[in-house]
C-alpha cells in the first residue's frame, strides 16, 4: 500500500497539472491510460472529472482502487482508498511547490516522426533535462481551441511549475510549443532506449456534473499527510 500511495502521490504530482488546466474552462470527464513496467502489460485506466474548482482523479490500479478529490477553492487535496476506507489529506500548496522543486531545464527537440495516436495526428518532439532524463512528447492541433487557450493560461499564471508574473527558463521552449497550439496526446518516459512509462490522453466528455460526485465519502476515515511521503 506504500507503494501504491507513492505511486498515486507522483500522479498528483503530474495530474495538478492537468486539473489546473481544465479549470473553470471545462467541465467534463476526461479519459486517459497510465502504462508502466512496474504494473505489468495492461494499461492503468484513469480519469478526471472536473467542475469549476473541483476535480475527481480516478485511477484502477491492480492493487486496488484510488481516488483523489481536489478543490482549488480550500487548496485541499485528498486521496482516498475506498477498499481500506482511509484516505489521506494534504495542502495543494505544499503539491505545487514539490512540482516547483522537482522542475529541471530541459531542452525540446522537434522530430520527423509523425503518428496517429487515438484519433489524433500527432508529431514527436524529443525532451531532455538537465539531469539527461529523456521523455518523447507525441503533440498535436486536433484538441479544441478552448483546451489550447486553458493551457496557455495555466501556463502564464504560473500553475505549471512557471514563476508568476514571468518566464521560466526551464519552461520555456515547451511553453512556446502549447503557443503553437500543441497539446500533448502522449508522454512517454525513456530509459535506456526503452519505453519505461507512459501517460496517454484517450478521449474527452465535456458534459454538466452532479456536485456530488467531488464530495469525500462519509464513511472514509481522513488523516493528514504523513510528512516525507513521495520522498519529501
């Protein structure tokens, strides 16, 4: 279960992104898949449900259901194992600023390599961080201008990682390619020429949902976050 939580904490991590780019500019369900060695062959399912300042993130993982509640508005955060009914609360604050830790320059690099990926012409780009992780970005224009404009301004606000009110030298060549309209459909991290771990956007529902459905159930025993979790 340690394992499990470091896992759904490192998709907090990655999925805060995501949820700050929906807000207040979709409202929907979003479906995408996690692959990774650690997990076997079959893909993770996963989506998130997002309204105004809030957001469901739910993950099936083979060792049991994960679910994590956001709400920009109170800047709480709060994973849930329903199986062990137990979750666990933490300041989104304190998760945007392990992102801003963890930030590394990287470089882009455009490729000739062109797929189709889930429905979506998508073009490859080449990232690599300062510390020579590299990661494949497959990008595309086919997504919804209105999805193009909630990333831009997710980026100039300073929600992904960028200092406010300014450009981050670390960002700043994969801010230009949302500029140019492209979001990617999906992030494949490298190691040793390998395909260790993937993130892939399948589709998207943009429909009204129940307020409801972002509520923490009442049977859920809640505790704060342990410190040093996700290695902090």
């Amino acid at each position: 279960m340690k394992y499990l939580s470091g896992f759904f904490l490192g998709a907090a991590l990655m999925l805060f992104v995501s949820t700050s780019v929906f807000a207040q500019a979709f409202e929907g369900v979003i479906s995408m898949e996690v692959s990774s060695s650690s997990f076997g062959e079959k893909p993770i399912p996963m989506s998130i449900s997002t309204k105004g300042e809030k957001s469901l993130i739910q993950i099936e993982a083979p060792q049991g259901s994960m679910a994590m509640y956001m709400d920009r508005s109170s800047e709480k955060m709060t994973m849930v194992m329903a199986a062990q009914k137990m979750g666990m609360e933490m300041d989104m604050k304190k998760i945007e600023d392990m992102a801003k830790s963890s930030d590394q320059k990287s470089s882009v690099k455009e490729t000739d390599e062109k797929k189709m990926i889930n429905g979506y012409n998508c073009e490859l780009y080449t990232v690599t961080s300062e510390k020579g992780g590299i990661s494949n970005w497959w990008m595309t224009k086919d997504l919804p201008k209105s999805m193009i404009q909630a990333l831009k301004s997710a980026f100039k606000n300073g929600s992904m990682g960028l200092s406010r009110g300014r450009k981050s030298g670390s960002n700043h060549e994969i801010e230009e390619l949302f500029e140019k309209g492209l979001l990617p459909i999906r992030m494949e991290s490298i190691k040793e020429g390998k395909t260790e771990s993937s993130v892939s956007f399948l589709k998207y529902e943009q429909k009204k949902l129940d307020d409801s459905i972002f509520t923490v159930p009442t049977d859920i025993k809640i505790m704060q976050m342990p410190a040093g979790m996700g290695g902090h």
